[in-house]
C-alpha cells in the first residue's frame, strides 16, 4: 500500500511540474499562447504541400460539384 502511495505522489508531482512548465512558456513568450503544433502551422510541411486531413477536407468540400436538390424526389408518387 505504502509503494503505491508513492507512486501516485510522483506522478502527481510530474504532473504538476508539467504544466507549471507549460504556464511559465505561456505567461513570458511574446503572444501568450500556447505554440501551434497543428500541420497546416509548419512551414516546411507547407512547402512540401503535407496539410492536415482536416484542412484538405475542407478545400474538397468547398469545391466539391454542387448538386441542385429541389428536383430530387425520395419516392416515384
């Protein structure tokens, strides 16, 4: 009982130094925010022409064929 205990204090602790390292790279860089790790930030992935599936999912839904609905019919009646 007592090495679970301690266990659960150092990850706890690891934890907690964690984001205290994260809150101190937040509150003294320039624009306070937390850094862009998404792929559509990365220039060299950019470059490349890599973007994310969210962002290329966006851009075939923007120009993906338009289809007119008001002469579809769901039934023959």
């Amino acid at each position: 009982m007592n090495t679970i205990l301690i266990t659960l204090l150092v990850v706890v602790a690891l934890l907690a130094l964690a984001f205290l390292g994260l809150a101190i790279q937040v509150m003294f860089k320039s624009d306070h925010k937390f850094p862009n790790m998404h792929i559509g930030g990365n220039k060299n992935m950019l470059s490349r022409g890599i973007t994310c599936a969210q962002s290329w999912d966006k851009i075939e839904q923007k120009n993906a064929k338009k289809i007119p609905f008001e002469g579809l019919h769901l039934s023959d009646q």
